[in-house]
C-alpha cells in the first residue's frame, strides 16, 4: 500500500511520566509524529456514534488496559492517514501502547510486516513523581483517571502488566532508558543524546 513500512518506537513509562510532554518536544525538534494511544482513546471515547465509547470510559477511569483490537484499529487508522497525506511522514512515537501481553500479540499480530519497531524509550520514574505530576495536573485537566482511586490502579497495572513487556525489550537490547524524574528540559536533553541510536534510526 505504501512505499515504505512506518517506522516506530514504542514510548514507555508510568501514569505521568512525561511521555506526551517529552513526544511534543521531539516533535518539535526531529520529523516523526506523536500518536498517543490514550488520546486516540479518549478521542474515540467521546465520538458519539462510536459503540466502544461506554466500554473506553469504565476501563480508563479503572486504569485497566483496553481489548487491543479497538487500539490497534485507531492506531493503524492514524498512521495510515497520516502518511496518505504526507508520504514523507513514516517515523512515528508510539506513545502509552504496548502496555500488556495482549497488546504485544495484537501488534505482532496485526502489524507484523507492516510497520518496523526500531526501539523502545522508556522514561523511568518513581511511582511516587509519577502520582504526584498526575494529582497536581488533576486540578485542571480534566482527565476522569487523575485522580487517586484511579491513580492506584494506573500504578498497579503499570507494575503488573507493562513492566513486563518493558524487559522483554530490554532483553532484546532494544530498550532506551531515560531518568525521567528530573526538568522537563533536563529529561529532554538526555533524549537528544539518546543520540547515536536516535540519529541512525533517523530522527
Ligand atoms: N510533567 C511532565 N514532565 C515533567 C517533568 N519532567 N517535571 C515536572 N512535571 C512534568 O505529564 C504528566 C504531567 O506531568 C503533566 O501535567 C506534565 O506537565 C507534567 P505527561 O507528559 O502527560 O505524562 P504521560 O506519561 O503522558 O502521562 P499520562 O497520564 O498520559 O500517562 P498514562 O500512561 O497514564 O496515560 P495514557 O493516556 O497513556 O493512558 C490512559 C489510559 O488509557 C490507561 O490507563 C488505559 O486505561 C488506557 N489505555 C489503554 O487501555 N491502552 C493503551 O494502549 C493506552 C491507554
Ligand atoms: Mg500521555
């Protein structure tokens, strides 16, 4: 269908790690495209034809993982549109997905050959920073899940459910680490020299 598989990297991290601040600013800085899977599902989520909307809001609010298939299809729907529209546009930030066991299968299952996974970043912070950035941002932004009953249970499946799927990357040496509880701007610079990888993987 097109020229060129998209290439991806999967950005990981806990509830409030900064993985949507940190896409912003590549983005801004190097040509790839931010998808962020709980956007995408929020979007979906308030889409009112939509007949997974019900369904999307308990399993946020319940920080519980949402069935890959209704994922996938509003990933790979997104990627597809975005390189209709710009054939330039492949490189994207897969950001907040794979988070468990079923959304890697989903993937491998329905992505396999078409899209590459170059590398995984993975912004590591403590649980502690991470529940504090989302109470605080909880105050105004209006996200059913900020707050903390939900927090708690982001966390839990965070630990359960997507450390895992972290180091079975890391064992395939395909993991980039970043100390994620510092500044913004600190956190940034370390992406940047994420470097050599970044560079050769053509950010
Ligand atoms: N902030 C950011 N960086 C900072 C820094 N260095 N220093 C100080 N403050 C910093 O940042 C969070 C807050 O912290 C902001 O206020 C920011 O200004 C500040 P943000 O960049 O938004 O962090 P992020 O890691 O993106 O946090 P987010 O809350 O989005 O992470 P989650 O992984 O919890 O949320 P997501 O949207 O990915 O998923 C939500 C839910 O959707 C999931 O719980 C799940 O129910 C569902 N979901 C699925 O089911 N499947 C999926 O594939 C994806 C999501
Ligand atoms: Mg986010």
């Amino acid at each position: 269908l097109f020229a060129m598989n998209p290439q991806v990297v999967f950005v990981l991290g806990g509830p409030g790690a900064g993985k949507g601040t940190q896409c912003a600013k590549i983005v801004e800085n190097y040509s790839y495209t931010h998808l962020s899977a709980g956007d995408l599902l929020r979007e979906e989520r308030s889409r009112t034809e939509s007949e997974y909307g019900v369904l999307i809001d308990s399993y946020i609010k319940e920080g519980k993982i949402v069935p890959v298939e209704i994922t996938i299809s509003l990933l790979k729907k997104a990627m597809e549109r975005t390189m209709k529209k710009d054939k330039d546009k492949f490189r994207f930030l897969i950001d907040g997905f794979p988070r468990n066991e079923d959304n890697l299968q989903g993937w491998a299952r329905v992505m396999d050959g078409k899209a590459d996974v170059k590398f995984v970043l993975f912004f590591d912070c403590s649980n502690e920073v991470c529940i504090n950035r989302c109470l605080e941002r909880g105050k105004s932004s209006g996200r059913t899940d900020d707050n903390k009953e939900s927090l708690e249970k982001r966390i839990q499946t965070y630990l359960q459910s997507t450390r895992p799927i972290i180091e079975q990357y890391e064992k395939h040496g395909k993991v980039h680490t970043i100390d994620a509880s510092r500044a913004v701007n600190e956190v940034f610079a370390d992406v940047k020299t994420a470097g050599g990888l970044i560079t050769a993987q053509g950010f």
